[in-house]
C-alpha cells in the first residue's frame, strides 16, 4: 500500500479524565459509534495501559464531527490523540516515533494520526515519510448516506490484473515542487473505480463537484467520501451548493500549512 494523506482543519474533540479505577470508559453522545472494545480510542487506552502497567483508568470523552466509517481516518485520529494525551498524562515521555509504532498496532492509519501534517505511507500504513505541507486550498468533502466495506473494497483490487501503478510518487513530487496544478493532474485511487462500481453514488458526486467547480476531485481512501479541491474560494460556495441538495454531510474545510 502506498498513499498520501494530508490533514484539513476537520476534527473530532477528545477529553481524557484520569479514574482511580481501572476502567476505560468511552462517552459520547454520538449513538452510532461504540463505547467499548470496538472503538480505536479504546483500544489506544487499553494497549497504553497494559503496555506499561497502569493501574489508573481513563474516561475518554469523545464528541464526533468528522463523518463515521468515510474513509476519513476519524477514528484513526482519535486512537492518536489517545496515545498522545495519555503519553503526557501519565508521564510516559514516549517520543512520536514509539508512539506511531504503538499506533500501527491498532490501526494502519493512526501512524499517520500521530505525526499529523503531511505524509507518504506505505506498508500497511505503519512506514511514513514526512512532507511539507501542499499548496493552500480549499477542500470540499461530501459523505453520501451509504456504508462501505474496506475489506471487501480492497480483495476486489487485490484481485484485479487492471490495477493501475502506484502513483504516490509523481504526487510526492508535486508536493516537494509546490505544484498544485500538478497535485489535481495526478490525483488518483487504486480504490475508487472498485467502490464505485459497487455504489453508484460516488460517481455522481465526483461528477457534480467536477461539473460545479472543483479543480479536482477524488475518492478518499475506501470511501464512500469524495473530496474536491478548490483554489478559489469563490467557487468554494458554488461546489459546496450543488452537493448539498445531494448529501447530508458536506463540509467545507482547508488543508494545513
């Protein structure tokens, strides 16, 4: 696996409260996410407290604002600011380096998560290569209201003799050059022609922001999510319009310099 992955200035906010117990405790008043085992912010606590035997608990409020299962690393991000804050709760003065290699071994995202900014992942997503930021822009995300299932997703490309060559390098590169016409030419997912040949939806929201505006568009990792790119940000409101009468869940964001 080879990806580029960037942070926008979307964000879920995480409050750690230390227990005297030994529990871990999710709250959230997002009913469609789990509080237990299931949840990667969980899992971030457990493995740091067994790891190096805590014997304190933690509540871990989460309140939700980037969209569930999108294909948007939001529960990735969470696991790290887990593993972030808990490192200097608990006086643990683990370096990004050891806490990204705790974080590979919940997810293939948190890595990333943990340094945050800009970077090249390969691997399993364990192996990242920092970047300078890209070009500012505008990015506009739309979620349409439909499920995705990353498994699935991948053993179709796994399967396919059509898969195209990585193309992270020429993407690396236009990053490195500060070349964002570039940046639009080569976007590309191994991913999208297969989860959109399953959900139809997707298509129809790269043409639409296409048709409305963006310089580029792209599925985001497995998806269902699909983002556009936008310099001007007169054409922001214009491409943000049109996916609104088509999804719930568009968001207007910007990367981070």
């Amino acid at each position: 696996m080879e990806m580029i992955m960037t942070e926008v200035d979307l964000a879920d906010r995480i409050d750690l409260t230390i227990r005297n117990d030994q529990q871990i405790v999710i709250q959230t008043l997002a009913g469609y996410i789990p509080a237990d085992s299931r949840n990667l912010a969980y899992q971030a606590a457990r493995l740091i407290k067994d790891r190096f035997r805590i014997a304190a608990g933690v509540t871990i409020y989460i309140q939700k604002n980037i969209p569930v299962a999108a294909g948007l690393a939001g529960g990735s991000s969470d696991a790290a600011a887990v593993l972030r804050g808990l490192n200097q709760m608990w006086d643990l003065g683990l370096s990004k380096a050891q806490l990204a290699a705790l974080g590979s071994e919940i997810g293939s995202d948190v890595a990333f998560c943990v340094y945050g900014g800009t970077a090249k992942a390969t691997g399993r997503g364990e192996k990242i290569e920092r970047l300078p930021a890209p070009p500012p822009c505008w990015v506009v995300l739309a979620k349409p209201p439909i499920g995705v299932s990353t498994g699935e997703v991948y053993g179709k490309v796994q399967m396919s003799s059509n898969a195209v060559a990585p193309k992270s390098e020429t993407i690396k590169q236009a990053i490195l050059a500060g070349d964002y016409n570039q940046i639009c030419h080569h976007l590309h997912n191994d991913l999208e022609p297969v989860t959109m040949s399953l959900h139809h939806e997707v298509l129809q929201i790269k043409e639409r922001m296409l048709e409305s505006g963006a310089d580029a568009s792209l599925m985001s990792g497995s998806g269902p999510t699909v983002f556009g790119l936008i310099r001007n940000e007169g054409q922001v409101h214009r491409v943000y319009n049109a996916l609104r009468g088509f999804c719930d869940q568009v968001y207007a964001v910007r990367t981070i310099s």
